[in-house]
C-alpha cells in the first residue's frame, strides 16, 4: 500500500500535454514555459518540435530539459505534417501550439487534432494574414494592428478567432518597432489562451469562439468524459 503522500500526489490533476511547433527563436515558447511555472498553469509542454536544427527554440527546450524532434523541412507537406502528429503522439500531446512555426501544416494534422491546433498571427485577423502580416499593416496605412490567437484549420490564418488585441502603430513605426511591440502583447496574451484551451474554456461553435467560465469548463469536461 502506498503511502497517504503518494496517493495525495496521485490525486492531483495532470497538466494538460502539450506539443510546441516552432522553427525561430522561441520567444513565444519562452512565454508559455514562464507561465507554466504558476502551479496554477493548466498546461505542461511535453516536446518541442522543429523544422530546423539551427532553431533557438531547441536551446530554449533543453534548457528546460524538455524533449525536442526535428524533423527535415525538406520533406513534403503531407509527409512532415504526418511526421509532426506521429511525434507530438509519441509524447502524448493532445494538441499542436504552433510558436513561430513557419511550415504550413496539411488536413491530416487537423483531422488528427480537431479543434486542438493553436497559432499566433501578427495581425488582426481576418485582415493582412500570411507571412508579412507587420509589413502589409504599415503598407496600407493601418492605424492599429495587433496580434491575433486562432485556431488552425485547412487554410491559411482563417481558422476560428480566439482572442485579438490590438497595437498602435506610430507615425515613425518601423516594420521592427512595431513587430517588437506586437510580439510584447503576444508573449502575454498566447500563454493566457493556451492556459483557457487546456482547462477546457474554449468552445468552437459554428466558427465562432466561446469562452467558458470556469464552472461551465468543468460541466463540459464532465460531459466528454
């Protein structure tokens, strides 16, 4: 028989598991792990995943003593989108937080994690999506721009909206100040929505993004079970 200390520890609630996507630096990961020092953090990342061996979210992930893949960026996109959801299976994720993860993942990753692939877009979606969302933004003349927390679903940056804020942009914005200040709002606001995913608080109904209070999360967790 154990001992009562043992089965309090084996009482306590798992964090939810996580896989982190990234090829960049890691800035947004960085933020995640940060927040997930709270005890009260919902979420535990559980591999890092990279596209890129030169990536510094590897370092951030080792530093942590979290596993990390990578997986060749040459393969084709079905073939590294399997590669990914095999990967992220094999450590028990139960979903996919892109952190500046600069592939395009196929249908089968969607399939494979309904409702349960998130990614940070420097914009304000459904406005400037794609790879130079900052740029496009000053471009254009925009008075506001901001950061936007989605989900991800077949296309690019059109999946259900989570959560949005905006920024300033500044008569002498550069494309770099002002990405600067936008990735300041990020590190914020993602570890927030990851935190709400992984107690259950979002909802996708027909597109549009509920957010549960905490006793309707539970019900709802109940409900699944």
């Amino acid at each position: 028989m154990g001992s009562r200390q043992e089965d309090a520890a084996s009482l306590e609630p798992q964090r939810f598991p996580i896989a982190i996507l990234a090829s960049g630096t890691g800035s947004n990961l960085a933020a995640i792990l940060e927040a997930a020092e709270a005890d009260e953090f919902a979420a535990e990342v559980v591999v890092v995943i990279s596209d890129r061996t030169d990536a510094g979210a590897l370092d951030i992930a080792r530093a942590a003593r979290i596993p990390t893949s990578v997986l060749s960026g040459s393969r084709k996109r079905q073939a590294l989108t399997t590669a990914i959801c095999d990967e992220a299976e094999h450590y028990g994720a139960r979903a996919l937080v892109l952190a500046g993860f600069m592939r395009i993942l196929g249908p089968e990753a969607v399939v494979r994690f309904p409702d349960a692939i998130l990614n940070t877009h420097p914009s304000l979606l459904p406005s400037f999506p794609g790879m130079h969302g900052v740029r496009q933004a000053l471009e254009h003349g925009a008075k506001l721009a901001g950061c936007t927390v989605h989900f991800i679903d077949e296309e690019v940056d059109t999946g259900p909206i989570i959560a949005q804020e905006a920024v300033a942009v500044l008569a002498s914005d550069t494309e770099d100040a002002l990405h600067a200040r936008i990735k300041a709002v990020e590190h914020r606001l993602y570890p927030q929505v990851v935190d709400a995913f992984a107690r259950g608080r979002l909802v996708v109904q027909d597109r549009v993004v509920r957010w549960l209070d905490e006793v309707d999360a539970t019900i709802a967790e109940g409900v699944g079970r």
